[in-house]
C-alpha cells in the first residue's frame, strides 16, 4: 500500500485527474503500471539517467527546407506553423509527422500568430501579413498587408518581432535598430531624421526601436514604448503583463528583460528621436543622468556571458504540464544550448525576480541534447514544449526540438523570493538533512552593469554579501536567508554548494540570479525626494546647451 500511495503521488497532476471515477482495482493497475514503466530504480523521481524529468527530441525538417526558424504557433486543430527565414511558412501534424507548405515568398519573418486552422498573421521585415487560405486547400491564396506603417532605410539589422496579443486581441510588433555596420539607402520609406542617423545602433526613420500597437481589423497602428534596442521576444505573462526581451549593446550594460506598460521609455535612446516633442532634439547629447531619471528598469537583468548573451522569446509555463513551475516564464538563448527559467514578483509597484538555466545539466533531459540558437518557443496543446532554433545572422544552429515532461519533479530552486531581511529559496523537493546549514551552502555576491552609451558593461562594485542567519522550514523545503546588506540596484548571485535533495539528488542549478530593483521597506534615500526629470523636461533642453554644460558624461547603474 505505501508502494501505491507513493507511486500515486508522483503520477502527474494531469494524468491523476483522468483517474477521477474510475475503480480502485483498475486505477492500483495503472499506477503500479506507471511506476514500472518510469523506472524508479532509486527511489522518489529518480536519480538514474532514466528518471531525467524532461526528455529532447529532434523533429526531421522536410526536404530542401533550410530550417531557420523564425516564429512558431499552434493552430486550433494542432498543427504546428513554422516559419523560416528564407520565406517559407510551413504546417507541421505533430500526429502524423507530416509537413505542408502553407505559403512562401516572405521576406525575413520572425513572428508568427496562429488565428484560425485557415490563417496566420506572419511579422515580416516591411509589414504585419495576414495569410488566408480561402479555397480550404491547404494553402494560402490571400496575402493582406495588415499594416506596414513604419519606416526602412534598408540597413540589414532592421529586423521586426511579434506580433504579441492582449487579451482584447490587439496585437503588437517591435522593431530593431539599424546598426552602424552598415549605411541606409538613398530610397527610404518613411520619414528621414537625422537626428536619429549617429550611434552605434541609430533609428533615422520611425519607429526603430519601439512597440508598436496594431488593431487586427483596422491596421491601425500607434506607438506604444520606447527604448528598445533588440527586442527579440514579446509576450503577455500572467495578470496580463507585457514582456519585452532585449540584447545587450550599447545603452545596455547587459541582456534584459523588461516589463513594458504604454508610454514608457526603457533606455536605449536612439528611438527618442521619434518622440513628441524631441523635434530638433541630438538624443544622444542628453547627460546620462537626465536619461537616467527618465528610463524604466528592466525587470530582469541576465548577466553577460554567464548566464545568457542573446534571450529571445518569452513563454508562460502551463500549469501541471511541464514541472513545478507553472505561471513562470521560459525565455529562449541564442548563444548557449539552455533556455532561461524567470521567477518574478512584484514589489512596491516593480516588477522584478530571478533567473536560472533551464535544461543546462544533462542529469535534467534525456534524449537528445539541446542546441544552441534558441530563438522560438511555444507550447502546444499537449502540454509539450516546442523549440525552434536559427543561425541566420546570430551565433546558434537550426531545426526544431521538442521537450517532454514525463512526471518526475525535478530538483532545482522552484522559487526565490525577497523579504525584508534576505531572501526566500524555495525547492521543488525537501532538501538532504543538515546540507542547507554548512557555512558554505549560501553564498552571495552582488555587482551593477553601467547604464552608458558605451557597448556592454562590465560588472562594478563587485563584492562578496555575508549571510547572517539560515531558517529551513519542517518539510526541508523553504530556505530564509538573512543578508548583512541590501542594496537595490544590484544582481545578487546566489552560489548554492552541496546542496542535494533527501533522495540524494544534486539540484539542477546551483546558480541563480536575482536583480534587486526594490526593497521591501524603502529605505531612507529612496523616501527623500529625488531630482526627476520628463521627456518634456529633456526636450526643452536644447542639444546646445547640454554640450555647454559639460554634463553629456557620466554612468549610472544598469
């Protein structure tokens, strides 16, 4: 009976509930069944090569097709659509492992949203497209521009995201910068700025490096946000927040992920030249700190080269489908063969949380190992991950991989989060007697990336954060740290040593990171008022008069 009960209890939620009603004699057969059939030689979840909780596979692309892939999407019946960089948009039967060619011809697509089993709206370089099939033959004879309202200088980086949908269908793209490793043409469309020409990546015609807002009727298309250099992934997360990846560069000390609300300005300031108001205005002439003052921060920062150099897409986890980590988000990484796991809260008003590697230790998958060029990612209605990679113009590789969840619980840090002291670990199994209280077990340090025109940043005021006090829970799943020192504006690295579970299993991560925006309690110098600054209050300046000021210098922190 214990045997039962315990095989039960690591059945996943989604497989138990199909148990419900059905009678005890056949449900104690399909559980001893499962629990043969998951080859639980060591114990609970397993620790053999076996009992990896995620399995990898590779989907074999059809002949001819060179699978960069640029946007993936479920169709209502299942299918997969899969774009490709050199104009292909194909469907893919995930029952019968079938391709078909759904249209052809685009030009650079990156962004695919599936809107019925008849049509998609694909982003490519000059516009938003909705492809139809209307004869119902598989294909799609209707090719509608939805809208192409926005400028090309035909400079090669200018690349365009999305489209993202909010839960009252509007759907929104984002745009790239230009970059100064190339010229734009003598026939642009758009508007011409010069303003917007200097810098390393430059915006001369609207909207290089916004979110853009688009109405899927009318084609209607507004600015939305601002700032952004990179943006290579969009997505609304749980309480509908809208999620915007970008690249590290220059304006960014490193790669980040930022919550976007309307309106707002996120840093890189090339874009600025298409704000009202800024007419006339050499953004980059503004002093750091007046930037400073107007940007938002991101969310999440990812530390350059150690954890991930190019993130691309967000997705939400499911609930029960994937592991314990529902509601979290998981973000492509084109450099390195992970995913990217985010952990967020919010805090007095900022959202802002932690990151760990996703599948980056082989004892987490088995099957396959997972490629480097993560650029798409999406869920399909089995609960399966689907990850489409690319090498067109990015370090990476190509195809398509599938990740499958068999029910085991792996061991890792389910959540961090902060508290008024230090933080809170909790884990996704009950921790080994006695290895959460060695003086070793936890240890922090914590350092800023510089936000300045320069490309990247290095890590400053590096310094080690003693832990104080360790509490653990009575399940031996909840950490509570004390720290000596809080900081906001700091990543604070937590290096976990010798941690395992109570079955002996070494957690999957033993790094993770969390960008500390804000405290719990403000403290002292964050409740006097500080010096702040508008956009109108940054357009009134003359570019002039900044230059006289000598004030177009300096840094502050990422």
């Amino acid at each position: 009976m214990k045997d039962f009960q315990r095989v039960l209890k690591e059945t996943p939620a989604h497989m138990q509930r199909g148990l419900s009603g059905l009678p005890y004699a056949l449900v104690l057969a399909f559980v001893l069944l499962a629990g043969l059939a998951g080859g639980c030689t060591r114990g609970q979840n397993g620790t053999d090569a076996d009992g990896a909780p995620y399995k990898i596979e590779s989907i074999q692309p059809p002949p001819g097709l060179v699978p960069e892939t640029g946007g993936l999407d479920f169709m209502p019946d299942g299918r997969l659509v899969g774009i490709f960089h050199r104009g292909e948009v194909m469907t893919y039967d995930p029952e019968t492992k079938e391709w078909s060619l759904f249209a052809k011809g685009l030009h650079d697509p990156l962004g695919v949203k599936a809107t019925s089993d008849s049509s998609v709206l694909v982003t490519q370089r000059p516009e938003l497209t909705r492809l139809t099939d209307t004869d119902g033959n598989g294909r799609a004879d209707r090719y509608q521009t939805v809208t192409d309202d926005f400028g090309m200088s035909g400079n090669y980086h200018e690349f365009a995201f999305g489209p993202a949908r909010d839960s009252s269908g509007a759907l929104y793209i984002s745009l790239n910068t230009a970059s100064n490793g190339a010229g734009i043409w003598d026939e642009l469309r758009g508007r011409f700025a010069p303003e917007g020409r200097p810098g390393r990546m430059y915006s001369p015609v609207p909207y290089r490096g916004w979110v853009l807002k688009v109405d899927p009727q009318t084609g209607r298309t507004t600015p939305f946000a601002n700032g952004f250099r990179s943006p290579n992934g969009l997505c609304f997360g749980p309480e509908g927040r809208f999620f915007v990846t970008d690249n590290q560069g220059d304006w960014l000390g490193t790669s980040k992920l930022y919550h976007v609300e309307k309106d707002q300005f996120y840093g890189h300031v090339a874009s600025l030249v298409w704000e009202e108001g800024f007419d006339g205005v050499q953004p980059l002439d503004l002093p750091v700190p007046v930037l400073n003052k107007m940007r938002r921060k991101a969310a999440v920062q990812f530390p350059q080269g150690i954890l991930a150099n190019s993130p691309t897409e967000p997705v939400v986890i499911p609930e029960d489908t994937f592991g314990p980590f529902g509601d979290q988000l998981l973000i492509g990484e084109m450099n390195h063969p992970r995913l990217l796991r985010v952990m967020l809260e919010e805090v007095r008003g900022q959202v802002q949380g932690a990151a760990v590697a996703f599948l980056d230790s082989s004892s987490a998958y088995r099957g396959e190992a997972l490629r480097t060029g993560n650029n798409r990612l999406r869920f399909g209605p089995g609960g399966d991950l689907w990850v489409g990679q690319t090498d067109h113009g990015w370090p990476g590789d190509q195809g398509l991989q599938r990740i499958s969840w068999n029910g085991r619980t792996p061991a890792d840090v389910q959540d961090m989060r902060l508290t008024e002291e230090g933080f809170d670990l909790v884990f996704t199994r009950p921790l080994a007697e006695g290895v959460a209280r060695a003086d070793s077990a936890f240890q922090f340090t914590r350092y800023y990336y510089e936000y300045h025109r320069d490309y990247g940043s290095d890590q400053f005021d590096r310094q080690p954060v003693k832990v104080t006090g360790v509490e653990i829970s009575e399940d031996r799943r909840r950490v509570s740290l004390r720290l000596a020192e809080l900081v906001p504006g700091y990543i604070y690295q937590l290096q976990m040593n010798g941690l395992r579970t109570e079955g002996g299993t070494p957690l999957a991560n033993e790094n993770v990171y969390y960008t500390l925006n804000r405290l719990k309690e403000a403290p002292a110098r964050e409740l006097r008022n500080p010096v702040s600054y508008s956009r109108s209050d940054a357009a009134s300046r003359s570019d002039a008069a900044f230059s006289r000021s000598g004030r177009n210098r300096g840094t502050t922190r990422n």
